[in-house]
C-alpha cells in the first residue's frame, strides 16, 4: 500500500508519465453499428470555468483513453473510468483523466470511457441503449488486448460518476458471456466487469436487478447529495441479501460532483481522501493488491 501522502502529491507524482498516455482508441473501427455515418463528427470541448470541469460532448465515435502505469508499477489491474455529465456532456476531467492518472500512481491500467450521449440537445440515442452498449464494448475490448495493454482478463472493475454510475450499474447487471461464433473476436468476449464502483451515481435503486453473480461492489456518496445518498443504501442492502461483496460510504457533506482536481483548493475532507478508501477495497477484494 502506498504511504498515506495527500492525493494532490499522489496527482502530481505521474505527470511524468501520464503526459504520454491518452491515446483515443475507437470501440468500433468504422464508428458504432448504425451510426457509422456520424463517426467522423467533431467532438466539442468546452474549457473549464473556475471551480468546474471540463465539459465534453457530440460523442459519436464512441472510444476509450488508454492511460498505462509504468510496467514496474503494474498490478495487472484495469478499471474503465465513466465520468458524469447527466448524459448532456462528460466531466472528461475531473472524472475521467485526473482519476485515471490517479489510478496509474497505484499501479492500475484506466480506461477512460467516451460513451454517447441521450440527453444532449438533438441527440439519437437512448441511455438504456447506446451507452449501455459502448460499456458493455469497452470490457470485451480490454479483456481482448489484455496482453497488449499489460492487464488481468479477469480484474477488469468499470467506475462510473453520477450518469456514469448509471452506465456502470448497467453494465454490471446486464452482461452476457460472449458469442463464441462472432466474426469479431471482441464480441467473443464477456461483458460482465469483475468489480464494480459507484461514485455518486445517478441511479433508482428500486429498478436495480442484483443477482448473486453482480460484481463486487464499492459505492461512495455524500449525505447532502440527496438522490445517491439515498440511492446506494438501498442498493447495498439489496447486494448484501443477494450475498455479494459490497462496501459503502456516506461522508456528512461534499454534495454532488466533486471528482479528482489537481491541485484541490477545496477544504472538505471528501475531496482528498474518497480515493483512499477505493485504493483499500481494491486491495481487500484482490483487484489491485499491493505490489511486491
């Protein structure tokens, strides 16, 4: 386990590297089935305003970004990251690429999953659907290159924030196991993510299906963030009486959306220790236990 340091050095720690990762790697080469002829839409990035993140949409060329620890550092360890944006644009930043280089510092391959978006203006999607399907993609890609990224087929976790967490808690409850005669050998693959962590996630419990085999599970909130905080005690109780691992945490305030920054200027506890408590469960449940 890596010394208790503040999370803002931990940041800092792998800017050397990180600079290199973030490559865009596209789920479907030809653009999504069906939408194939929207692949070649520009994306639109709007920069951050003060105390915000920044804001990315028009996503549709659905795709992941490869953030790669040092070999040395590698647990064998992968967590595709969601962020959160109510399905309108993602929080690319303060929960996506900050927490994946987070990730990398404790020896973990992140995936940052550009997933599209159904509630933007115009949009042709369906959250239950598309968003859905870019996730369920993203596993069976990773599991696919697994030796090519330098990860454990079977400790592949997705993380999803606020509408991620949404996307995530689908993914880990509607998988399949593969269709071992596709032409396509990511389609072989399964889609069932071997953990599952939910960061304040935009999610009706009661519309929840858990079963013994949903993934181990990590939920995080803050109490005067009404919705999750409300949401994830009834999905915990629902995994416990299902017999799956889970593990919850309510802190008293840090309200909604408060991903990773680096630096944080914020004074609230949350903000610099809710990443330590997801470093420990990993360890716990052997997804990414400490290096030897």
């Amino acid at each position: 386990m890596l010394p208790r340091t503040s999370l803002a050095i931990l940041l800092l720690a792998t800017s050397a590297f990180a600079a290199k990762n973030g490559d865009s790697v596209p789920l479907w080469s030809g653009g999504a089935p069906g939408f194939e002829a929207m692949a070649g839409k520009q994306e639109l990035v709007v920069a951050a305003k003060p105390g915000d993140s920044t804001h990315l949409s028009q996503i549709h060329n659905p795709s992941l970004l490869v953030y790669l620890p040092p070999k040395d550092k590698a647990t064998g360890a992968a967590m595709i990251v969601a962020p959160g944006g109510g399905h309108r644009f993602l929080s690319i930043d303060t929960e996506g690429t900050n927490v994946a280089e987070w990730l990398n510092s404790i020896g973990v391959a992140a995936f940052v999953l550009k997933y599209r978006l159904a509630r933007e203006e115009g949009s042709p999607y369906k959250i239950d659907t598309h968003p859905y399907a870019d996730a369920q993609r993203a596993i069976r890609m990773i599991r696919t290159r697994a030796s090519e990224w330098g990860v454990n087929p079977t400790k592949v976790g997705i993380m999803g924030f606020s509408a991620g967490g949404e996307v995530a808690v689908m993914a880990s409850t509607r998988y399949d196991a593969g269709n071992t005669s596709a032409a396509d050998p990511i389609e072989r693959q399964s889609s069932r993510p071997d953990y599952q962590i939910l960061i304040y996630p935009g999610i009706r419990a009661d519309t929840v299906t858990v079963t013994k085999d949903t993934p181990p599970t990590f939920m995080l909130a803050a109490d005067n963030d009404k919705g999750p905080s409300t949401a994830i005690p009834t999905l915990y109780l629902a995994l416990k009486n299902a017999g799956v691992h889970a593990e919850l945490h309510i802190y008293n305030s840090g309200g909604h959306g408060f991903g990773l920054r680096n630096p944080d200027p914020r004074p609230n506890v949350i903000y610099s220790t809710w990443a330590l408590r997801l470093q420990d469960w990993m360890a716990d449940v052997g997804m990414s236990p400490e290096k030897k």
